[in-house]
C-alpha cells in the first residue's frame, strides 16, 4: 500500500531541526559587600539562564530532541525529569554540549500548583496606617509598554520597560561608561530637543499673558526661536532642577528616581535651622524642588529586566475559593509543606530562620519568628504552638523540620530574585490538609474565660505548695486562706468530736457486759 502523501509544509515541519536557541542571559551577579557571603558554585541559580527543552516519552526513546544529532539514550532515559539546557548546539567537536535542566522547570511547575500571584512592589507610606493594597503586575495602568504620545510628558511612570538605564542602581564606572558611550555623541540632538521645549515653554508663556483676550496667540514654531531665547531658556533649567530633569529623562527615555520623602520633616528642620541665625535675613530653607515625585511602582527598586511576572503566573488575583471534597468551601486554599533550610540560631549573625516554599527560600512572617501568633477565639486566647526546627537545627528529624504555611503574594526584584511573602498555616486548614479534624480542640471550650490557656511549667505547681507552707509557718494567709483554714479547722473538730463520742460509747458498751 502507498504511504500517505504529505505537504510541503508538514515534510519540512517534520524534517526541520533546532538550528538557533535564543543567547543565554548573563548569570547574576554576588552581592558587593564587604561581609564574609559563603555560596555554591552547584547551588541553583536565582532565575534560569538558558532555554529549558523537552520531549515527549516516544521521541525521548530515540534520542531525538528536535537536534541535528540524537543525544546519548543513557543520560536523557534514564530520569523522571526529561527537562535539558543546551549549552551549545554544535561545538567544535561536532557535540551537543546540554545538562539537566530540572532545577528551574520543577520549580516552574510547583509554583504554578501553588497559584500564588505576582503583584508590584508596594511603595507604602510609614505614616500611613491605613492597610496596604497589593496591585497586580497585570493591572491595566501599569501593565504597558507604550511610550507616550507626549515627548515631553513628566507623569509617563505607567511603563516598566525603558530604553534608559536605572541611574540609581548603577555603579560609578558604569555611569562614567553610559556618559562616555551613549550620551556625548547626543548633545546636538539634545539642542534640538531644548530648542523644541523652550517653543513650547515661550507658547505657554505667552498664553497666559494672553488670558481673557477674545483669540490666543499661535504656537510658536522651533524655527521662530531666538538664539537669545534659547540662552534665556537655558539659564532658567540651570536654576530650576526639577525642570532640567524631567527634560533630560523624556530625552534618554530614563525610569523614574527615587521619590524623596521630606515635606514635613523639612520644615521641621528649616525652621530649627533659621532659629540660630544672626541676621533678619539669614535663613535656612531645604529646597526639595530637584526630588521628583514619582508614582511608579518601580521608583525605588528600578524597573525588571523582563516582565514583571517573569512567566511564573498569568492570573491576577487569588481571591477564590478553594472546594474541598469532604468540608466544602474553604476559607483559605490548602496549605503548602514548608522545609525548614536554615533554623534562626544555625549561623553566626543569622537570627531570622529561612523556608523553603516550593522551590523558593522566604523568610519567616514578622512576629512569627517562632510559631503561630496567639488568635483571640470569642472572648478566649488560643495557645501559641511552637514550632519545631524553626530556633535549632533537629539532626534525629528524618527528612529536616517542616511545617505548613499559606503563600500569600510574590514579586520579582530587579535582580531577578522571586521575594516570596508566606503566612503560618491556620491549624484548621492543617487539620483538613492531614485529615486529623477528629483530634482538633474544642474552640468554644474556654469561651467566657480571659486568660490565655497557657500550659504551666514543670514545678511550678510544687513551688506555689512549697510558698504557702512557708507562707503558713509564718502566719502570712491572705483573707481567702485565712477562711479557708478556719473551715479547715472546724472540720477537723467535727471529726474529732465525733471520734471521741464513738469513742465513749463503745466504753459504756463494755461497761454493761456481764463478768
């Protein structure tokens, strides 16, 4: 029988092989301090660096990749985790240089189980107490890549890609290098750009003079522009920064600076300053005209390198409910097992414990250093359960210390580096998770009651007894122990009483018993 005749189209699809992957990204810089850093040149890298490829289970049998040469059969079927990174397609010795890429994509995978969002970095105010809003990095005012239409525009802080370099984030040489490579060859198109401001600076200018006059004045054009105005305007943006720097951020299409916070405080210390002043005129004023406010997200930290959400997660919110099988709605999603990796007393100076959440090292929630915070239940206080490994390191622990935890929200630095935010798991949803709700306590049990149920230490109840028989010996009794060993007391004549009568009248007994 005659094969099937195939397209043009589906021969070259099925004969096609991989002859590019897209360059393999630099890998992240160490940390510039002076403090001793200890890492591993083996430990997995804060984002992936190279392509991660697969295969399916048919194509994996035979070597085949997509490559024009079938990899070894030893070293890609033998592992539950077909994921690799080529390193090179072709090198000099006619190989195909790849190793195992699983770190990254297993990591990919878990998170995206775990459904947890990414949202903006969160610019919030100390002096606000109000509670803090997490925006989603899909939101539509800040999710855009289109400059604005406005060249000249000062509010265009709704982009996160800037053709520009972060300036705040940069090193002296690296400054010295973006002056001396990509800004010097520029000045004549910066003249040319001041030129058109101060056209539009003279228009608006003349505007306003020409308010309430039946026709405003035309625009004037940037030919129409004096070399005498143009040295006018050029003195007025030496003076005032704040204008300067807005001009010279639309030209090189630069991110946004760090918002300086000094409004209040500034007075605060003008004024302290003008107190010690020797003359009428001899004042002191904080001039914070040259700090441009700024409301993007990424003022602070610098914009990310790629999308914000970095591929991780494409949802915008986790605000649904999850439906268990047997309990039904639940208030919050299933917890997440969490490794312990390094307790708070492991290492010298290190005194905040590290977990590890699906792939990712966070940082124990503020306040839960070292376990659940106390949760008022009705009108009672719940206990604080420790939680074990999180202070010291549990060698006889198969499998390290572990425990459960909420991932709350994400965000990705500038770096690279995912910052994971995690909350300790609620003991219900513990319970529900490990199928142990016939063993949780009774929450009504100590309602009405305001103290904590707090379990007392050993010998502690020893030493109360020992203090009020020394308390006694002494006659030292409060009015309450005062009362009761007059009860005591009385209780004990009774008794005594009753033993003599018993007492006296068996002798009469004996007394009228024949001889």
């Amino acid at each position: 029988m005659a094969s099937r005749s195939v397209s043009p189209g589906g021969a070259l699809l099925r004969a096609s092989r991989v002859f590019a992957i897209p360059p393999a990204l630099p890998r992240p810089m160490g940390d510039l301090s002076a403090q001793a850093i200890f890492n591993s040149d083996t430990a997995t890298l804060p984002h992936p660096t190279h392509l991660s490829i697969t295969t399916p289970q048919s194509s994996r049998a035979r070597g085949d990749w997509g490559f024009k040469r079938p990899l070894p059969l030893r070293s890609t079927t033998k592992t539950s985790t077909p994921f690799i990174r080529v390193e090179a397609i072709d090198t000099f010795e006619h190989i195909t240089e790849f190793g195992s890429s699983a770190d990254h994509a297993l990591s990919l995978q878990k998170w995206q189980e775990m459904g947890v969002p990414l949202t903006i970095p969160l610019t919030k105010n100390t002096r606000n107490y109000e509670h803090e809003e997490r925006k989603s990095v899909f939101e539509d005012d800040i999710d855009s890549t289109i400059e604005s239409d406005n060249k000249f525009s000062k509010t265009d802080t709704a982009r996160w890609n800037y053709k520009g370099p972060w300036l705040a984030g940069m090193t002296e040489g690296d400054f010295n290098t973006y002056i001396t490579r990509q800004v010097q060859d520029k000045k004549s198109d910066f003249r040319k750009f001041l030129r058109e401001a101060c056209a539009r600076s003279l228009t608006a200018e003349a505007r306003r003079k020409a308010v309430g006059e039946e026709e405003l004045p035309a625009a004037i054009q940037t030919e129409d522009v004096t070399e005498e105005q143009m040295t006018e305007y050029v003195k007025i943006l030496r003076h005032d920064r704040s204008e300067l720097y807005g001009l010279i951020r639309a030209f090189l299409d630069l991110p946004p600076a760090p918002t300086v916070q000094v409004d209040d405080y500034a007075n605060l210390i003008s004024e302290a300053l003008s107190r010690g002043a020797t003359g009428p005129n001899d004042t002191y004023d904080i001039n914070t005209g040259h700090a441009a406010i700024s409301a993007s997200p990424y003022a602070k930290t610098g914009p990310p390198k790629t999308h914000p959400s970095a591929g991780l997660a494409y949802s915008r919110t986790n605000a649904h409910i999850y439906n268990h099988p047997e309990f039904g709605p639940q208030r919050s999603k299933a917890p997440i097992k969490a490794r312990v990796v390094l307790p708070g007393q492991a290492a010298v100076g290190n005194f905040a414990p590290k977990l590890g959440v699906g792939g990712f090292v966070t940082e124990v929630p503020d306040g839960e250093l070292g376990g659940f915070k106390q949760r008022p239940v009705g009108r009672a206080w719940k206990s604080a359960v420790t939680i074990p490994g999180m202070t010291s390191i549990e060698p006889d622990k198969k499998g390290g210390s572990k425990a459960y935890v909420e991932p709350l929200h994400a965000q990705v630095d500038p770096s690279g580096r995912v910052i994971l935010k995690v909350a300790i798991a609620q003991a219900e949803a513990v319970a529900v998770q490990e199928g142990t709700t016939d063993r949780m306590p009774d929450p009504t049990r100590n309602i009405g009651s305001m103290r904590p149920a707090w379990k007392s230490p050993e010998g502690l109840q020893e030493a109360a007894v020992a203090g009020s028989q020394f308390a006694m010996s002494y006659g030292l009794r409060s009015p309450g122990a005062r009362r009761n060993a007059m009860a005591e007391d009385a209780a004990a004549k009774q008794a005594r009483e009753q033993e003599a009568s018993k007492e006296l009248a068996s002798m009469m007994k004996d007394d009228e018993l024949p001889f």
